[in-house]
C-alpha cells in the first residue's frame, strides 16, 4: 500500500513540475512578446517623422507614402504574431521603398535631421533583431517542452499550445549586389 501511495506521491510531484515549468515558459514568452512591441512602437513612431522628411523633397511618391501610413495602422491592430509578423515585413519592405527614394536626393542625405533619422531608425532595427532573437529562443524552449515527452502528457492536458515564432525583415537590410562575370 505504501509503494502505490508513494507512487501516486511522484506522479502527482511530477505533474506540478512539469506544469509549473510550462506556465513559466509561457510567461517567458510574454514577457520576450512585450520586449519586441516595445521595439516596434519605437519603430513605428519614427516611421512619420521619416516619411515627412522624405516627403518634403519627393511629391510624386505619394502612393508609398500612403500605404506606409496604412500599413503602419493595419500593425497597430493586429494582436496574433503571425498576422504582425506578415505586417511587420510588408512595412520594412515600405520602408526600404522609401530609403532608395531618399537615396534620389543628395540634399536630403545631407541633411542633418535625415541622417539622425536614419541613424535612430538603424538603431532600432537593431533592437528589435535582439529582441525577436530572444523572444525566438524562448519560444524555441517552450515548444521543445511541450512537444517531447513526457512533457507534452501535462501540455496536453492543461491545453498549452505550441506558439509561432517571430520572423520579420528589416528595412535597413541591404540586398548583396549581383555580380556577373562574363
């Protein structure tokens, strides 16, 4: 009687374990979640001030200048990472748009507030990569425990789901050139 007492003891022990293990993993990922929208306000409250100096030099882009703006708002609604994610690399592909439109105009690379921008946008791209990369790997753990066993009894039964990871583009990645030898 005492070896089946014990056993259940374990068993019961093990499921609390394994349960708070998840529940602290799933926090982890909250936490890493809120980490990269802090990123991403950052972002998208620079996007106007970018736009307006662009726009002050360029007035026949006004289509990119448009969907900028209205991608930056379709973002702002968004909850699910997998519907952000798509978002997110829509406006960094905008974004690039209106880097090489910036590009056209000499005077407004060399304008000091421009460079600041673009200064504090490449510093933030960088952040959010830091932040998707931790916000990655803390979901990366957290799938592994939920999905190998014998984790994935107690996931399954206290309805933890796997969670999607966070892949965007940045907008001041640069494409490698095509070289061509003949």
């Amino acid at each position: 009687m005492w070896i089946a007492i014990t056993c259940i003891a374990l068993f019961v022990l093990w499921v609390v374990v394994s349960y708070n293990l998840l529940v602290r993993a799933r926090n982890m990922i909250r936490e890493a979640w809120s980490g990269i929208d802090v990123q991403l306000k950052r972002r998208h409250d620079l996007i106007p001030n970018f736009v307006d100096s662009v726009k002050a030099y360029s007035t026949h882009e006004r289509d990119l200048f448009e969907n900028v703006a209205q991608t930056r708002s379709q973002i702002l609604q968004s909850d699910a990472v997998s519907t952000r994610s798509e978002a997110e690399n829509a406006l960094s592909g905008q974004l690039k748009s209106l880097l090489a439109v910036a590009e056209a105009y000499p005077e407004l690379r060399a304008s000091t507030n421009f460079l600041a921008l673009q200064k504090t946008l490449s510093a933030v791209e960088d952040d959010i990569q830091y932040a998707r990369r931790y916000y990655n790997a803390v979901v990366r753990d957290f799938n592994t425990r939920t999905q190998s066993f014998p984790g994935l009894i107690v996931a399954k039964l206290f309805g933890f789901d796997r969670a999607d990871y966070f892949e965007i583009e940045y907008a001041t990645e640069r494409q490698a050139p095509d070289a061509k030898f003949t």
